[in-house]
C-alpha cells in the first residue's frame, strides 16, 4: 500500500508536560504548538535532501537518517528548550495562512508555513 499522506516530522511545544490537543484552525492570534520539521528547515534557511517525493513513499533507513539529521541540525535548539526560534515558525505559519486565504486562489502546499490554513 502506498501512503497518500507524507511523512511528516513535528517539532511539538508541550503545554504543562503533555502533547496540547491539535486543532484545524488557526486564528490571527490563536497559539500555535505544532510545528513541521519542513518549517523549521526553511526558516534555517537548510534541507534535509530528502526529495518531498521520498516523503510520501515508505520511510527507508535513510529517509529517517536524514530526517533525524535535520532535526538535530536545525531544530536542536527547541529540542533543549530555547524557544528564540518560534516567533520566526509562527509568523511563516500564519503568512502561509494568509496566502492560502487569499482571493487570488493561491495553492495549498505541503508545509504548515507554505500556504495550509490548518494544522494536521
């Protein structure tokens, strides 16, 4: 069987300890605990090298590989706890909001920041 959903890697902010429930909408001020390993790439400025194709097949030993790699890479900071980065993740996920809300019929793309208006 073939996935039609992507492997997808969330960078979590925990509230009191435990996982916040997840929602499908995102206000213009509602707080954002989810967050896309893909967002956190882009807003590094990195990739991870995985092709996005590879994302939606079964993970191999080198697809995880790599994906561990970018997290530490890119996201070891939040994984510490130094939270400088979220205002940068939230600010790309809401302007993705906002495009994906736009009259001009702008496309959804995979990314939480690169157009969805909710989160997964």
């Amino acid at each position: 069987m073939v996935p039609t959903d992507p492997l997808t890697v969330w960078v979590v902010r925990l509230v009191d300890g435990d996982f916040p429930p997840r929602t499908d909408v995102i206000g213009p001020a509602s707080p954002l605990y989810y967050f896309d390993l893909r967002d956190v790439e882009l807003v590094r400025s990195q990739h991870s090298g995985i092709d996005e194709r590879e994302l939606y097949s079964m993970p191999t030993g080198e697809t995880a590989h790599m994906l561990a790699n970018s997290l530490r890479d890119c996201g070891s900071d939040l994984l510490r706890g130094d939270l400088a980065l979220l205002p940068a993740l939230e600010q790309r996920i809401r302007a993705g909001r906002e495009k994906a809300r736009s009259p001009d019929g702008a496309t959804k793309a995979h990314s939480s920041g690169a157009g969805e208006a909710h989160a997964n």
